[in-house]
C-alpha cells in the first residue's frame, strides 16, 4: 500500500484533534472528488513500518483524539489488508483513548462482514456525488448522500 499524505494535527476530518492518513487508490474516481491525486495506486510514499511508527508517534500525543483514514479508498481490495492491520495495531495500543474513522466511498452494508470494522470506531460511508456536495462547516462528509455511521459506541 501507498499514501499520499498523513497530517499530524488534522481538525477537518473527525471530532478533535486527529491524525490523518490518505492511502493511495481508489477505482471509483468520483466526479468532483476533493482528492484525484490519491486515485493512482502507486501515488506518494510506501506505507512501512517506519509510517506506522510515526502514526504512533503522533499519537502518543495527549491532545490527540483519533486517527482518521481517508483516501483514495481504504476499502480497495488492496488496501484492506494493511487498513485492517494498522487498525487494528492502534486499538490494541490505545484502546477507547484514540478513536479510528475511515471515509470510504462504498456503502457499508455491502462490506459489514469485513474484519476491519471489530478496529473502526465511525465509518463515513458513500461515494460523493458532485451535485449533493454540501458547504456547510463542520459535518464529516461531501454530499448529502454519504452517511457518518458509529460502529462501536464509546464506553
């Protein structure tokens, strides 16, 4: 798997303070998508161990809430191996301290057998469609189509 970007101090995609990772693909190439670079597989750097010991590392951070993973699609078949692993790895280090999201643009009732989600706290599920983009501030998706869907309720 590729990435494209990871922020260490992200507020736009999630509650809180987050750190984002973008992951390379996506095979849906929607009209209008606020990040078409991310389409290409073999787009940014490879995701290694050393990623994953910075992601730890900002996260370690108090003021920290969670990680978001975003794209791309993280629910490319390619991608759900090590999405799947890295959740997982930030679940068992931190456990109810640091919450997990992932955007992906498939729906989530077609993918709910996946092993991933026992690591995702809220997935933010759809494919954006150019003419339901919203505008307004502060929601955690595109259009108006896309749903923010809380997989395990905080304890």
């Amino acid at each position: 798997m590729h990435y494209i970007g990871l922020s260490s101090c992200d507020t736009a995609n999630g509650p809180g303070v987050r750190v984002s990772l973008f992951v390379s693909g996506c095979t849906l190439r929607c009209k209008g998508c606020f990040n078409p670079e991310s389409w290409d597989f073999e787009a940014g750097k490879p995701f290694t161990e050393e990623t994953v010991e910075t992601i730890f590392r900002y996260l370690d951070e108090p003021y920290v809430a969670g990680l978001s993973i975003l794209g791309g699609d993280p629910l490319e078949e390619s991608n759900i191996p090590v999405v799947t692993d890295l959740a997982r790895r930030v679940k068992e280090r931190y456990g109810d301290k640091r919450d997990v999201w992932l955007w992906t643009g498939r729906i989530y009732d077609k993918h709910a057998d996946l092993p991933l989600w026992r690591w995702v706290d809220t997935v933010v599920d759809g494919p954006f469609v150019e003419k339901r983009k919203v505008t307004q501030k502060g929601l955690w998706y595109g259009s108006d189509n896309q749903r923010v869907i809380p997989i395990h309720a905080a304890d």
